[in-house]
C-alpha cells in the first residue's frame, strides 16, 4: 500500500513525490517575527508549528535553510508565533515572499518589552524565548519555551492542504 522512498539523489521526482504525500497533512499557518537591530523585523511563514510539552510550556517550528532570514532568527533570543485566523490569507502570502518588504503598510505590535513583534487579528500568539534549535537536514529546527500567550475565542484557522489553503466548514465542535 506505501510507496517505497527513495533518495532524491536517485530520482528526480522522489522528492516532489515526497512533498506530495506530505502535503495530504493538513495544517495551520503561522508567522514567526521577531525584532531585529535596525532592520525591519524578521517575518517569516512556517505551516510547521506544533506543540511539544506543557511542563515546560514548548513549542516548535521548523524553517528551510535557503530562508534568507534564517541567519538573524537563528541569533535572536525573542520571537513570536502568530497563528493565522482564514481572514489572513494575504498575510501568509507576504510573509512567504522572499526579498520583497514584508512590513511595508502592515502594522506590527511590539509587545509591551519591545522584544517580540505581535501581527494584529492572529488566531493566537505565543512570546517565546529561544530555548533549542536542532539540525532537521534541509530545515532547523526551532524550540521556544512559551512565556506569555493569548487566543481569541471566535475565529477560524487558516489551513494548509494539498499545496492550497483551505478554510473549515461547519461549527466548531469543543473537544472532548
């Protein structure tokens, strides 16, 4: 019933077949952002988010190696995570682009020490400090440790699905 895998070295399409089969996953899409020195604030959309423990309170993302970003996030000690209601679709968009002015008529918030940038109208946001990164072959790997969060409690995720974004249909059922 699987399909055998096969390095990408061996075959062309092994890794956009790879990708493919990845992608029946469905998942939310964040922006991470975080400070920087003179220089706009590092925005960058990951559909890798995830939590890891409650005790600490750890999350991880995950972001690709040729992210021009990556270097600077790689050095922060702050960042946030800002979960995408569906109505920020543009907004994943422009924070997916590379060399292009990501915050050019976009309003970032700094939170209240300056040292994490909030997007308004995020499904959820999560401060973080940097507490381990880890080698993922084409990816780092990223885990914060929480230290302030906030949710709205009407809203709906922006989902990724397919190689497409998608939106949930019906009511949104409490889990049990």
């Amino acid at each position: 019933m699987g399909e055998d895998i096969v390095k990408s070295s061996d075959n062309p399409d092994a890794q956009r077949q790879f990708r493919t089969a990845l992608s029946m996953f469905a998942t939310g899409v964040a922006v991470i952002t975080a400070p920087r020195k003179n220089r706009p604030p590092i925005g960058i959309t990951v559909a890798s988010f995830n939590s890891v423990s409650l005790d600490p309170p750890l999350i991880l993302f995950s972001v690709d190696r040729r992210n021009l970003s990556l270097p600077d996030l790689s050095a922060v000690g702050t960042y946030a995570v800002n979960v995408l209601d569906e109505a920020q679709q543009d907004v994943s968009n422009r924070f997916a682009k590379a060399n292009t002015d990501k915050w050019a008529d976009m309003p970032g918030v700094p939170n209240e020490r300056a040292d994490v940038v909030l997007l308004p109208n995020s499904l959820a946001t999560f401060e973080c400090e940097s507490y381990a990164q880890y080698d993922g072959g084409d990816h780092v790997i990223f885990v914060g440790r929480v230290n302030k969060y906030q949710s709205r409690s009407e809203g709906r995720p922006l989902v990724f699905f397919g190689g497409r974004y998608h939106t949930l249909n019906g009511a949104h059922q409490p889990s049990a």
